[in-house]
C-alpha cells in the first residue's frame, strides 16, 4: 500500500482497495472486417452468455455483389460446429480442406453470416473460385434484410449438399431440373442422426472419434 509503506496480500484493511481500472475492450478480428453498410445483431442469448449473430444489410445491396474471400483455417476436420452456419471447404494441393473458424480471430465477418433455410430468404449464393469461398448476393439486399447464405449449384455438389436447404416440408422448395432427384440423407452409423450433407457428417463423426 502506498499510503501505509506496508506489503499486504490482498487489499490493505485500513485503506480500501484500489480502484480498478479495465482495458478497452477490443473487437475480434471477425468484427473488425465487417464492412461499413453492413451491421451485426444479436438474434438470440444462449447459456453461458453465447451471443448467436446474424448480419444485415444498413443500406440497399445491389445483386451480384460479391463478398470475400472467406477467412479461415485449412483443416481436415471442424473444431467448431454450429447447425446456423454453411459448412465449408476447399481443393488445395489435390486434398480438400474445412474452412475452419474455432474463435473470432480466425476468420473475417462472413463467418457470421448464417444458412439460409429456403430459397425465398437466400440472398447469398456461395461458390469457390481458385481454391476461395466467395459469397454473391442473388437479389438485391434491403436494409434491415438480414445476408443469408447456400451452396451454388456446382459447390453444392463439390460439398455433396442438395441444391437448396430444406428444413422442413413446409420450406420445401423445387429443385432446378438437373437436381430433381431426390437427396437421401446422410445417416450417423454410431447414433443414427441424419445430416443433409456428407460434410456435416463428417464433422459430426469427428466428435464421436475424439469422445472414444
């Protein structure tokens, strides 16, 4: 304590405590990318004070404006995965990789933009380009619209995905000529979920490998 010149563990009882005074809390490296008519929301608090984000639209997006590209760790499996989000992944070098994003500081914004359920609130389309993931806007975006996004036609096949999502009966939505087939899911041999890519299995799979 400076006042009494004596050496105490913890506060000084005939002084007080010291005034505490915190760092400036410094956005993520994701937040920091977000370009500037762009804004992150908080859709929903899960326990443990999780902040679930959506992005949206501060002014009108012209069509085809396109995004990217995605930030993330080349990985051979997810470390992180969230059901809202596009799982995505690369060819480089002949081997085909995650994007993966663990934390904030390893990815760019786009990370938070999440899957669109159906074709009627897709505004993104995601596709890959010299081994990057872009995302381009199909429509254009008004504000206040939240960026939702789903595999182009030939990255849904790279992805072993349908050509649009389908969450439920109700948001079924035709499919393009060349895609009218039927997609079976993907069943999970060790607890039987379904998954409607291989590469959300795969991921899954991880986790029961790490548990054994």
């Amino acid at each position: 304590c400076e006042d009494c010149g004596r050496s105490l563990v913890g506060e000084c009882k005939l002084h007080g405590p010291l005034i505490r005074a915190k760092d400036r809390v410094i956005p993520s490296r994701a937040r920091l990318t977000l370009p500037h008519y762009l804004t992150l929301r908080v859709l929903e608090l899960r326990a443990g004070n999780q902040q679930i984000l959506g992005v949206f639209a501060k002014k009108v997006i012209q069509k085809r404006t396109q995004f990217g590209p995605y930030v993330g760790q080349l990985s051979t499996k997810l470390t992180c995965y969230d059901e809202s989000r596009l799982v995505l992944q690369v060819l480089k070098d002949g081997g085909k990789y995650f994007l993966d994003t663990p934390n904030e500081d390893c990815g760019n914004w786009m990370m938070f933009v999440r899957l669109a359920r159906n074709q009627e609130e897709q505004t993104l389309v995601a596709y890959q380009h010299c081994g990057e993931v872009y995302f381009t806007t199909v429509k254009p975006i008004e504000p206040h619209t939240e960026l939702k996004v789903w595999y182009a036609a030939d990255y849904a096949k790279f992805m072993e995905a349908s050509a649009v999502f389908i969450k439920e009966e109700s948001d079924v939505c035709p499919l393009p000529p060349a895609a009218k087939e039927p997609v079976d899911p993907w069943i999970c041999s060790s607890c039987g979920s379904t998954f409607a890519t291989f590469a959300l299995l795969e991921s899954h799979q991880c986790i029961h490998k790490d548990r054994v």
